[in-house]
C-alpha cells in the first residue's frame, strides 16, 4: 500500500540492511511521478497541525478520533448493507486480517480519516462474529509522524511468545506493516516494522527498535506473515523489480532473506503479496493434498486496465516458493477486486477465507460514493479452494461465506423453469440487496443450440437503468456481465462490459449465485471456478429482477431462488440513525500512554 497506489515516485532506492535482497532500479513513468508527488502533498497538506498530546503516535491530527471509532451514516443509497465499507472517508486494501481464539474475526484496512482520496494512510479496524456484520473499532495504528504513513501488512497471533512481547498471555497479536516515509514531500525509504497489541489486536505500542527490516528503497512493502515449518515467513513486494522477496525469522523481530519469486503479468508493479497453503478438492468435493498458492496484486497492468490480483498454486520448501506452470490465472474476471487478503489463524480443517478491495484505482478516488462521505468496499467474504477443470487447469474456486446470518425472506423459488421467465420485484426490501442462484441439470452433451441462454436483470423501474449478466450454453459457453445500463457515473476508465467462458465439457449441470448490494454486484459461475466483481452506480435504486431463461432442449431442468438480503447495519444504528461503533470500552487517555509507551 502507499498514499495513492497506482501513483509512483521517482526515485528507486534498495535494502541497505543486510537482511534485504537488493536489486537494479527501475524506471519511472514522468506521468506517475508528477501524480505521485501531488498526491504525497495532498496526504502532507491535511496534516499541518501540532503533534497530538495523546502517544498514539508522535503526530496526530486532531481531527483524527484517538481511543474512539469514527462514527458512520449507512443509510446513503449506494451504501452496500451487507458488504463492509468504512464509517466515512477513504478505504482502500485490507489488512491484518486474523480470527482470535474467541472467533472474532479482525479486519484492519488501510484508511485516510480526514479525506475522501488516498493519503494521510492509517489502518482502521473493525471486528465481526459471522464476517457480515461488523462493528467498527477505533483506529489501530497511527503515522509516527507527519512525514510518515502506516501502509499494508499483516497482523499475526503469537500464540507461542516467540517475540517476547507476551510473558503471560498465548493470545498476543503482532502487527506487521511498512512504514513509507515522505521528507519534505518527497518519496522516501518504505520499511518494515512491527506494533504489538496485549488486548487482542484493539490497541499497538510499536516496538521500539523499529524497522525489523530497513531499506532506503522507496518501493518495499506490503508484508504478509504465516506460521510455517516451524518459523514466521514472510512475503513481501519489491514492487517495481518485479520481485517477492521471501524472508524467516524465528521471533517476527530478526529476519533473513530467503529467496525471490517472480512470474505472471508484471503490470507496472507489484503488491500486496500472499501466500498460503490451500486445500485442494476433487469435483465431487473430496480433499486432495494441498498445494501452496502465492497471490500478487498489480496496479496498472490488469488486462481490462488498472489494478487486478493474480495467482500461482506451487510448492513451498520453507525458503522457496515453486510455480507448478507459468501460467498467470486472475482471481477475479471483474474490474473491482484487488490485493485480497486471507484470514490468519483459521483451523486447517476449513477452508481459507478472503476479503479484497472492491474497487480499481483507475476511478476509485472520484466515484459518487463521495457524495455521502465515504468511499471504496470490500468484497464479500469469501471461502476458497484450488481445483483442475479440464482444459483450464488449476483453478481458484471462490464463492460466499455463509450468508445464512443476513438472509432473509424467499422473494421467488422455482424448481421447473424450463424455459421461462422469473420477475421479482424487490422494492420492499429495505436494505435493496439479494442473493439469487440458478441450476441448471440434464443439460445434454450434444445438440444445444447458440441460441440457448440465461439471462438476467436488475433494473430501476423509474428510470430505465440496468446492470445484467448472462449465460449462453451453445458455442464457446460465454458467461458476461453488464453494468452499461446504470448512468449514475461516467468516466472513461469505468470499462463497463466483461465476460468469461464456463466450459461445460463433460458435465450435465451448470449453475450461478450472485449478491446484488445497492451499488456492487458479485457473481459467482459454477459453484466458484469464475467469479466477477463489479461496482455500479445508478441514479435510482434498482428494484426490479428480471431472469429468463431461452431455447434450452427439452428435458433441461431449471431452478431459481431469490431471497432478500437483511441489513448488516440496520440493528447497529442510534435513535439518530448513525452506526457509533463500539463505545463500551473507549480507551482513555491514561491507557492510552500505557499502551503507546514502547519497549
């Protein structure tokens, strides 16, 4: 993460410690180092006061609240209600996701508090029991300074007191993030450091022999740590050589470069890496060995332009990461899901959980959501898998997390469509969000004509606009999806049309599930093996479902079910409507100077 991330400086520095690999430099686009200082300069600019007299950090705006969640107003209509989006201002990757013993699950996110564009980086958190509704937290780390901000990490559980950090305690949690400096306005050194947290990851006293690893590279960051053979391992992007670096450590405070990998789509660099042992399950959903995946985000580069996350299944020795093939796979065929993260600290028995970022920083700083006071949103969260599909390969399954704790009323169910047509009209559903799913079985190996489709739509019955998506069976099996129709936002980055092909070799069924929430629709094919992430913006809310289905072969059987989603934030709101967040333990300020002291 920096303070704007498809925006570069100009100079390229490398790791000066003798823990970091170093590298060549790399050029510079003049276009980027321009919008990269301006944007540098915009962070600088909010912070133009003096240093806070509270030690959440030696600099702190005041009008940053410091022991106290920012309070938020959801109830904007392009305000997701079942997707996580910050109280107000600026969001953009996620970060430091862990469960604790408790089964809380933690999601920090990078974060400007005093501004509607990247900069003046800081992480939020907020903290959930079933990943939908979600209560947010005071800020978790701050800047140092006013020439430093708090970019993209990880956070660990330190069960063990590996570091040192936890005497008395198995649940202490250690924060694992880069620090890039801007002196004077310019790009400076981006290096790693460490907090800790003795209350389970509300509150960080960083540590005080910061960086862990030092650099005088202006593009190194975004570390991502795992428990593996017996030591941490991180993975962590030399972001325009190309390069992840791999380093060990036996105490998260002393670490030793491993190794480097590199492959797939370069783009013009490299983010938010990942890596993680992932199951790998048969077609019928039987447990294979698992495999190692490595996930790099790049940003601009995508094949549909700006920013996207690619992966790589492989191996993992516990110092060098293998590709199995030099394929460059996409996690997602839409334009807005960007440097995922899993969770850290889940059983090995269930299936790793993601979040991304649901957006493209091609248009994320101007879309209309800054209107109401906030923008960007994560994706849905996400179970995920590898599996081989004939013909593709590996693939990386991904579909919705449990959704029973926001489902709501059945709007339409339907087990014999054949061809037809299913209309819901769901303007009665306050939150204005669905789920819906189709089946399709006994679908024939031969004899399906072009013509045969799925198609559906989500309309405004005010004002004509539409977001859609469809399925043919015949041909190359394209599934596509739409959002041309919803005239709320014009900008010509906004790429409004995508599409992917769902191969039905040698299968009889075929199916697809989606989550339309206000201004964000996610698709899902095939139980997961292509998936689609895609904001819109229309002008009046979309209330009318339309989904039809055309020229299948007799004997094809078709089912349909839409239910209404239930607000995430409705039972959260004060008699003043607005979500406060979580005020029963409000940090004071002498705790705070505890907490803040160092060691």
């Amino acid at each position: 993460m920096r303070s704007c991330r498809h925006c570069k400086p100009d100079r390229e520095r490398h790791c000066s410690s003798n823990q970091a690999s170093r590298h060549p430099p790399a050029k510079m686009n003049k276009a980027i180092v321009l919008l990269a200082l301006a944007h540098a300069g915009l962070g600088l600019a909010q912070n133009t006061t003096t240093p806070s007299a509270t030690p959440t950090s030696t600099f702190t705006d005041p009008k940053v609240p410091t022991g106290r969640p920012i309070v938020g107003d959801y109830d904007g209509r392009y305000r997701p209600q079942v997707h996580f989006s910050p109280p107000q201002h600026f969001m953009n990757d996620p970060n430091g996701m862990f469960i604790d013993a408790n089964g809380t699950w933690h999601l920090y996110y990078q974060y400007n508090p005093t501004g509607l564009v990247a900069g003046n980086q800081h992480w939020g958190h907020a903290t959930s029991d079933d990943l939908y509704h979600w209560t947010n937290q005071p800020i978790a780390l701050f800047p140092p300074n006013e020439e430093t901000f708090v970019f993209s990490g990880s956070a660990v559980v330190d069960v063990n007191n590996t570091s040192g950090f936890f005497p008395d305690q198995d649940n202490g949690v250690v924060a694992i993030y880069t620090l890039a400096e801007y002196p004077d306005g310019q790009p400076g050194p981006q290096t790693q450091a460490i907090a800790y947290s003795r209350d389970g990851g509300y509150t960080f006293t960083p540590y005080a022999d910061n960086p862990v690893i030092d650099s005088d590279s202006s593009q190194f960051r975004d570390p991502k740590v795992i428990w593996a053979d017996d030591r941490w391992v991180m993975v962590i992007a030399y972001a325009q050589e190309f390069q992840i670096g791999i380093f060990t450590s036996p105490d998260l405070k002393n670490w030793t470069a491993a190794s480097n990998f590199t492959g797939g789509l370069l783009g013009l660099q490299y983010e938010c890496p990942n890596m993680i042992k992932m199951p790998v399950l048969d077609e019928n959903g039987g447990r294979q060995e698992d495999k190692w995946l490595m996930a790099i985000s790049i940003n601009p580069g995508a094949p549909l332009g700006g920013s996207i996350t690619e992966y790589f299944p492989g191996t993992f020795n516990g110092t060098h990461f293998e590709a199995v093939d030099g394929v460059a796979r996409i996690a997602d065929f839409g334009k807005d899901n960007y440097a995922g993260q899993w969770f850290y600290g889940q059983a090995e028995d269930e299936l790793p959980v993601s979040i991304a970022w649901a957006s493209n920083w091609q248009y994320t700083q101007v879309v209309p959501t800054g209107e109401e006071g906030w923008r960007s949103v994560m994706s849905l969260p996400r179970e995920n898998y590898l599996t081989e599909v004939p013909r593709l390969g590996w693939k990386l399954v991904s579909r919705p997390y449990n959704l029973e704790p926001v489902l709501g009323n059945t709007l339409a169910s339907n087990s014999s469509l054949g061809n037809g047509t299913v209309v819901v009209d769901y303007s009665e559903v306050e939150s204005n969000a669905l789920y819906f799913e189709a089946n399709v079985t006994k679908i024939p190996a031969t004899g399906i004509p072009s013509t045969a489709t799925l198609n559906f739509t989500f309309s405004s019955v005010l004002t004509g606009e539409y977001v859609s998506g469809g399925f043919y069976f015949g041909g190359d099996t394209p599934f596509f999806v739409s959002r041309d129709g919803a005239r709320g936002f014009d900008n010509v980055f906004f790429t409004d049309k995508f599409s992917t092909n769902s191969l039905l070799t040698d299968k009889t069924s075929w199916s697809m599930s989606g989550v339309i929430d206000r201004s964000i629709l996610e698709v899902f094919v095939d139980g997961g093996v292509e998936s689609a992430t895609n904001t819109f913006f229309s002008t009046q809310p979309l209330t009318l479902m339309t989904l039809s289905t055309a020229d299948l072969p007799e004997g094809v059987d078709v089912s349909v079910r839409v239910v209404g989603l239930d607000s995430s934030w409705e039972k959260m709101k004060g008699d003043d409507g607005l979500v406060a967040g979580n005020t029963t333990s409000v940090i004071g300020a002498a705790n705070m100077k505890r907490l803040f002291g160092g060691m």
